[in-house]
C-alpha cells in the first residue's frame, strides 16, 4: 500500500512564498511522473507542473517564472515552490505520483493567498 502526505500549505499575502511538500511511503519500486494539481472553487482541477523521471520539469502559462517544481528520489517526496504568490494561486493543491505505473492522489493542502 502506498500513502501520500502533503504538507507546506497556508495562509499569504500577495507576493509572498510558499514550499508544497507531498511525501510517499510504502510498497514503492519506482515512481515516474510527479504531478502538482490545484483547484479553485467552482472551477475544474487543473494541472500546474509535472516532472518526469528524467527530471525535466514543464509548468502552465500561469505559474512560469514564478513557481519550481522539483523531486528528491531518496525520499521519495516532490515539492513545489511557489514565489511572487498571487490572490488567483488561491487553491487546494493536490499531488499525484505514478508509482509502479499506478496514480496516486494526496489528501490536497490549502493555500490561500490574500492580504
């Protein structure tokens, strides 16, 4: 069985910074694409970054230059570091991991980013 454990959400003012840890354990062999999801309410999940095994990262229009989406295969956990924050990243943001060719979805870490 695998677990996912996100964790670095919160509360921030505008321009300000935050690190999304997302974290797996368990029966694990090999974990392929890393992805970095978030939804708004009322609006439909949407992808923000993923990085692949090869470790080449690709991120939506929205959060080029702003945010970094990394992985550290020892432990198993990608992260997601989010500068220049703005009111419209506010979101529930949701890692999913392939592991052993299966999805696997965290539990989502609210991020709200306000003044």
């Amino acid at each position: 069985q695998v677990q996912l454990v996100e964790s670095g959400g919160g509360l921030v003012q505008p321009g300000g910074s935050l690190r999304l840890s997302c974290a797996a354990s368990g029966s694990i062999d090999k974990i392929y694409a890393m992805y970095w999801y978030r939804q708004a309410p009322g609006k439909q999940r949407e992808l923000v970054a993923v990085i692949g095994s090869g470790n080449r990262p690709t991120y939506r229009d929205s959060v080029k230059g702003r945010f970094t989406i990394s992985r550290d295969n020892a432990k198993n956990t990608v992260y997601l570091q989010m500068n220049s924050l703005k009111p419209e990243d506010s979101a529930i943001y949701y890692c999913n991991l392939v592991i052993d060719s299966r999805s696997h979805w965290g539990q989502g870490t609210q991020v709200t980013v306000s003044s």
